[in-house]
C-alpha cells in the first residue's frame, strides 16, 4: 500500500501537538490529496476501451485479486483521513465543513456495501453528535436511531458503543426538553456502562448527565444521589483535575440552593469555581460561578463573601467581555 496510514496518524499527533490549527488543516487536506491520488488502480484493463462502457460492478468483476485489494486499501486510507478532518473541524467549530467530511466517509461507506457494517455506525453516531451541536436537533435524532438499528443488528458491537449511543442520544431529548426520554437513554446508557472495564470517567460522567435530568424533572432527592456517585468518582481521577468535575459541583451546589441550603450551595460554588480556575482558568464559567457563589452568599447572610464573589465576577467579566 503507497499510503502510510501509521506515518499519516504519527505526523498527524505531531502538528496537533504544535498548536497550529491552519498547519493542522493544511497536512490534513495534503494527506486527502495523496490518499486520492493512490485511487488509480495499478491497471489499465478496467479503463480500456473493452471495458469503458461497463458498469461498476462490471469493471470491479474484470479486475485481479491484486487489484481489488489495492482498491480497499485505498479507501481504507481515504476514510480514515476523512474522518480525521471531520473530527478537527468539529474540534474548531467549522461544523459545515465537518458534515462534509462525515458525508464523504458515509458515501465512501455505501459505495462497498458497508451499511450494516458498525464502522458504518460510528460514522453515523459522529455525525448525529455534529448535527446535535448544530442544534439541528430532528437531524441529529434520526441519525442516532440509523445508527442503533445497525449496532443493534451487529454481533460485533460492543457495550461501549451502545454506551456512546444511548448517552448521546440522551443529550439529544435533554437539549429538546423531552426530560423523560433523555433520563430513560441515560439510564439505559449506564446499564452498557458498568459492564466497560476501566470506565469510570463515563460512569461518571452519565451520573452527573441522569442529575441533571432529574434535577430539571424535579426530582431532586434522585438528583442529588446520582451527584453523589459522580462526584466521588471525580475525585479520584486525573488527580480531582478532571474536566467534567467542575459541572458536577455547579450541579450539586444548584441542587442545594432550590433546596434552600445556602451555606452549602455557596461552598459548593465556590468548590466549582475554583476548580474551573485550576483546569481552565479565569473564563466566562469562573465568571458565572462566583456570581452564583455570591449570590448563595448573600441568601446565607454572608456580606462580606457575597460582596468578594460579585467583585471576583465583574473583573473576569469586565477584562474577558
């Protein structure tokens, strides 16, 4: 095979570890080009003129064995390129860019009969997440129920997978306000969940997304225990730093401020607050979680601290916009 796909995910590392999205971009639309470029089967009996007005499926028939196996490799390398590209241009936001890439691969997919096949879904579960951050929410639900019918179908998709799925399909009924249907995709997530090795961070992570639900569904008791299992994960990973146990601090001081525990809820903003001061630094989050410490405070009586929080928010927000 002419295209290295280990040199290509080695260099590829390498330009995203220099911080250069435009390089980044540039390696990925020169690696398509030379992928693509491979695409001409080493043969000139399929195009000659014998063969010019065969179909496909009859030009594919004239080849070799030799020169079916190059074909493949060469899509192989073409779909792993696109998928790259379509995962850096969701990373940067150029979601219209990114659909095109996912597109590509979905055809590139179909054209070898790969429908029923799970790398076909993977595909279709990245582009369902895609639409869901579009907000193209109607979009991005038929695609996770397209995907689920085939990961459903396959003895060779694994609990991750299904995990994957049914969490994201989750996020989609929470962002359209079906409360129940996001809490039963949740749920039904975590029962593929506990049976992944080595998983804790999407245990945990599943925990504060069903808290959120319940909290929003006005189960508060419910709420508050499924925070309690997050948060006691989130405290023994990546050294208390990971990434997601901000959120679930926000959630649980929220929790305690309907419930009317100020002295609580301020320490827990606070908590969240200075997490995300640690992880992301002074952001608009900061921001927001001193002034919802500020204002636990000020419920508790506590002037001092509320006027402190509510000083620590306009100056992030004042030198941030």
């Amino acid at each position: 095979m002419a295209f290295d796909i280990r040199g290509f995910y080695d260099r590829l590392d390498e330009y995203y570890a220099g911080y250069d999205n435009a390089a980044t971009e540039q390696f990925l639309k020169d690696s398509l080009a030379e992928a693509e470029s491979f695409m001409i089967v080493p043969s000139h009996c399929c195009r000659c003129d014998d063969h010019m007005d065969h179909t496909a499926e009859e030009q594919v028939e004239a080849m070799s064995d030799e020169e079916r196996q190059w074909i493949l490799e060469c899509s192989d390398a073409r779909v792993a390129v696109l998928n790259e590209m379509a995962c850096f241009y969701r990373g940067i936001s150029e979601f219209d860019r990114c659909l095109e890439c996912f597109r590509a691969v979905e055809e590139e997919l179909q054209a070898r009969g790969m429908e029923n096949n799970s790398s076909y879904a993977v595909v279709e579960l990245n582009m369902a997440g895609a639409l869901r951050l579009m907000g193209r929410l109607d979009e991005a639900l038929d695609t996770f129920k397209k995907a689920e019918a085939v990961l459903l179908a396959s003895p060779n998709t694994d609990d991750y997978e299904l995990a994957g799925l049914y969490n994201n399909t989750g996020l989609v009924y929470q962002d359209m306000e079906k409360l129940d249907l996001a809490a039963e995709n949740f749920e039904k997530a975590l029962t593929y969940l506990v049976k992944v090795p080595d998983n804790d961070a999407e245990i945990a992570t599943n925990h504060s997304n069903l808290a959120v639900t319940y909290y929003r569904l006005g189960k508060k008791e419910e709420a508050e225990r499924c925070l309690d299992k997050a948060l006691a994960i989130f405290e023994t990973l990546d050294g208390g730093m990971n990434p997601h146990y901000a959120g679930a601090l926000n959630t649980k001081a929220a929790v305690a401020y309907q419930s009317g525990r100020f002295e609580e809820a301020a320490k827990l903003f606070v908590a969240a607050a200075e997490k995300t001061k640690q992880i992301f630094g002074e952001s608009k989050d900061y921001a927001i979680l001193c002034r919802n410490a500020s204002a636990a405070f000020a419920q508790d009586g506590d002037k001092a601290q509320a006027d402190a929080y509510a000083a620590l928010a306009k100056a992030v927000t004042d030198r941030i916009g």
